[in-house]
C-alpha cells in the first residue's frame, strides 16, 4: 500500500512540476510578449513616418530571405532538443554533457553555411525586390548584409539556449531577449529620430545584438559550469543515428515549412512591388504578435508534454491533449473573431491614419482563417515534437510547400496579393486534415473521428460569435474612434466568451481548465461545480 502511495505521490509531485513550471513560462512569455510589442510597436510607427513603405518593404523581405537560409538548420535542434529530454529528466550530466557538445559544433558548422549561402544569393537580389524606389543596388546589398551578420552570430549562442528549454526554464530565454528587444528598439528610435538613415539603424541592431551574444555566452557558462569540462564523452553511434535519423525526417519539415510559410512576402514583392509586401507585413506583424499572446501557453508546455509522454500513460496523454486542443480553439477563435472585425479600422483610422495601407476584406479574411487554423495545428506540432514523431509525417510539408508555392505564384498573377493567401491557406489545410489521423493512430491507438467532430462544433461556434457581432460593429464603429474601437473589443469579448461558456462549459475539457484556474483563485469555486479530475 505505501509503494502504490508513494508512486502515487511521485506522478503527483511530477504533474505539479510541470504545471508550475509551465505557468512559470506562460508569465514571462506575457510580460516579454506584451513589452516587446509595445516597444516594436512604436518602433514601426516612427520607421513608417521617418523612412516610408518602401524600406519597410525591404525590411521585412530581407528578414524573409534570412527566415529561407535559415533552412540550413535542417531541423537538428528540434532532435536535439528531443534528445535532450531524457538526459535532463533523468539528471544524467554526462549525457547533457555530450549532447552538448555534439550541438555546439553543428550549430558552428549551420553558421557557416548560411554565411556562404548568404554571399552567394545577394547576386540575386534584384530579382526579389520589385521596384524599390530610389534605392540603388549597392545599398540594398550593404543592407542585406548586415541582415546576414545579424542572422549568423544567433547561431553561435543559439545551441546554449536547447538545455535551459529543455528544464522547461524558457524564462530565461524569454527574459534576456525582452531586455535585448527592449534596448535595440530605444537605440534605433533614437538613431532614426536623428539621423533619418537606415544603415545606421541596421548598424545600431548589430551592435546591440552582437554585445547580446556575448552576455549571453557568460551568463550560460555561469549556470552550468559543467558544459566547460573537457572530458565530454562522445555520443556513441546509436545515439547520433537516432538524432541523425530524427533529422532527416524533419529536412523535409522544414523544406516544406519554409516553402510555405516563408515566402509569402517574398512572391508579394517579387510579382507585386516592395510596397505591397510592405502593407501585408504590416498586418502579418500584428496578427503576429497578439497571436504570440496565445501561441505563449503552448509553446511554453512543449517540454511538458515531453515529460508527459515520457512518464504517463497514452490514456492521460491523450485526455491532457484534448484539452490543450479545446483551449487553443477556444483562444485562437477568439482571436480570428477580433481580428477580422477590428484590424483593418485600427490600421487605417486608429494607428497610421495615411491612405494606401490596407488590404480588401476578403484578403483579411484569408490572413484570419489561416491563424485560426495555424492555432489548431500547434497543439498538434507542439504534441508530435515532444513525442518525437517526426518520420511520420515527413514528406507532408515537402507537398504543403509545393502547393503553396505553385498556387501563389499562380494567383499572384491573376488576382494579386490575395491569390498569394489563397494558396498559404490551402497549402495549410492540408495538414489540419492528414495530421490528426497520424497523431491518434501513432500516439493514441485510436482513429481521429472525434477530433473533426469537435473540430467542426468549434467552428460553428466561432461563425456564430462573428455573424453576432458583424451588425453590431456596424451600429458601433459607424464612425472609428478610439473610444468606439476599446467599446468594440469589449463587446467581442464578451459575446464570444460567453457563447463558447454556454456551449462547452459541461465538457470535461472545461471542467479540466476550471478546476485548475480555481485550484489557484478559490474564489471561483462558488460560480460552478468541481466537476472532471485534476490531474495534470
């Protein structure tokens, strides 16, 4: 009896850590979140007011392009950092040790190559960049390659950063580049305030950056000492053929990843012009990071899950899954319903007030379906990566990418910037539909018909909380203000929460997420049952 207790108590203390921890993490992704895009905020407004459409067209391409080369990485880090797991959990040093060091030198190899690669293509610059202005070639090759030095000495700290997020201590990481962000921002506002000049706002970035890296470097070597020792073990053969192996299969993830969601802006400006990439990236920014306000709670329970899938059963795995996937329903929802209704009036007669920066509504609406549907599929990735499924699905993103590129390409043509999101959302489509089968039969043992049951309950449910509001937004911003935008999103959120409350507050889904949110607020148990369990 006190063995069965005992282990009992172990799983307990073990769903607890996890739970603090992840909590830990979603609180410092919120604080950084929320910081970062205030700051980054009133960093774009004063680029778009000092340097035009044009440069921030350059700029987001370019950071696009970098997004590309950094297909180099191949996906070792993510089968490292699964690999990393185990060791961590287990507080087998050695091992860390070895993983370690088996990291550092690929990362250092992967910064090399993108700097080749990166040399190699800026020849070809002139052929993504339509019309851009007055700016000559030499300019916009000296730009880029700041771009680049900014891009490769990430890779040489990067690998630092696998051990701490796989102790689940992401704050760490999140902190030190929210103060990062922080600084560059103030100093390449006050270099742009008065010098009106791009490459010493580049130059301002590399700087800050580069004296990051080096904080970064001596703060790490600090926490764990032990990753200075010399006598590192090396990996033995099995164990770099199960990374090598993980890795190959995740070639053909990030090929078709970066194939579909890295090139957008990239075709926009190749086909339709600087600018135009300029008013999408300026709606791709805020959908962005608000999103990163949801994307927080689950990127920050990765490591979680890992710990789940490697200490519990496929039965609590699979109803901890269900409820993270009716949460992200529910936050991603939500933000598709605000965003459709509300990012265009805050662009155009909130936030720049200038013609010639939005997009029509049915692009919009394109650009909101697919962050919705991008929500569902993270608790999917984020499930498949800490469970190391990786094989599985390998050549999935290879045809999302085709897709995507052929369908873009093909539609740019004909109907513009909003061909580009037809074929993105398509080519994403693909994967909310082949990927939960794969899931529930390799993780679950069971088939997925469940999964679109509940997924379509989701949707018409979302539809609904928009059909709403639409005649209410109408009535309310007849004429947009601020006072009539803040009273607007009030009422979106009140609609829209209470109708998913009335709908799922019976699930056990709900009841899950309730018994956890009052297990820290008491004072909420009196508004509803204890219903469901409150295991991890």
């Amino acid at each position: 009896m006190r063995r069965q207790t005992g282990t009992g108590s172990l799983k307990g203390n073990r769903a607890m850590g996890r739970i603090q921890k992840t909590q830990k993490n979603i609180v410092f992704g919120y604080l950084s979140n929320g910081v970062i895009l205030l700051v980054n905020f009133i960093k774009r407004t004063v680029f778009i007011y000092v340097l035009g459409k044009t440069l921030l067209g350059v700029n987001g391409v370019y950071t696009d392009v970098l997004n590309v080369l950094s297909l180099t990485e191949l996906g070792i880090g993510t089968a490292l950092n699964y690999s990393l797991y185990k060791p961590v959990a287990e507080g087998n040093r050695e091992k860390i040790k070895s993983y370690m060091r088996f990291y550092k030198k690929a990362y250092l190899t992967i910064a090399g190559v993108i700097a080749v690669l990166g040399i190699a293509i800026s020849p070809f610059l002139k052929y993504i960049l339509k019309n851009p202005g007055s700016l000559t070639m030499k300019e916009l090759v000296l730009y880029y390659y700041l771009f680049l030095f900014n891009t490769v000495i990430t890779y040489f700290v990067s690998y630092k950063y696998s051990l701490v997020n796989a102790e689940q201590k992401n704050y760490i990481q999140t902190n030190i580049t929210t103060l990062t962000r922080i600084v560059v921002a103030f100093v390449q506002i006050v270099v742009l305030l008065l010098t009106h000049n791009f490459l010493f706002y580049l130059l301002a970035q590399s700087v800050v950056e580069l004296l990051q890296k080096i904080f970064v470097t001596v703060y790490l070597n600090k926490l764990y000492p032990y990753l200075r020792e010399k006598d590192v073990v090396p990996l033995t053969g099995e164990e770099t053929q199960v990374v090598a192996t993980k890795t190959k299969a995740l070639i053909c993830h990030k090929v078709g990843d970066v194939a579909r969601s890295q090139t957008d802006k990239l075709i926009i400006s190749s086909f339709d012009g600087v600018d135009s990439s300029a008013v999408v990236d300026n709606y791709v920014y805020i959908i962005t990071y608000v999103g990163n306000f949801v994307n927080i709670i689950f990127d920050s329970a990765i490591a979680g899950f890992g710990n789940v899938v490697a200490t519990e059963s496929k039965e609590k795995q699979y109803r901890l899954f269900l409820v993270y996937r009716f949460f992200a329903c529910w936050l991603f929802g939500f933000g598709a319903v605000g965003f459709y209704h509300l990012i265009t009036p805050f662009i155009s007669d909130i936030w720049l007030r200038k013609p010639g920066w939005t997009l029509p509504q049915i692009t919009v609406a394109l650009l909101v379906m697919e962050f919705y549907l991008k929500g569902c599929r993270i608790v999917l990735l984020n499930f498949k990566i800490a469970a190391g499924l990786f094989e599985q699905d390998r050549y999935l993103p290879l045809v999302q990418g085709a897709v995507n590129l052929i369908l873009s390409i093909v539609l740019v043509r004909r109907i513009g910037v909003t061909g580009v999101y037809v074929g993105t959302l398509v080519s994403g489509l693909l994967a909310n539909l082949i990927r939960p089968g794969i899931i529930y039969r390799v993780c679950f043992g069971r088939t997925a018909g469940d999964y679109f049951r509940d997924g379509l309950k989701y949707i018409a449910v979302i539809l609904l909380a928009g059909g709403i509001v639409a005649p209410i937004r109408h009535i309310i911003m007849a004429e947009t203000t601020i006072f009539s935008f803040a009273l607007m999103v009030i009422v979106i959120t009140v609609i829209y929460n209470l109708l998913f409350l009335l709908v799922f507050c019976r699930t056990q889904e709900f009841l899950y997420l309730w018994n956890v949110v009052t297990a820290k607020l008491p004072v909420l148990r009196k508004f509803g049952g204890r219903g469901g369990s409150r295991e991890e």
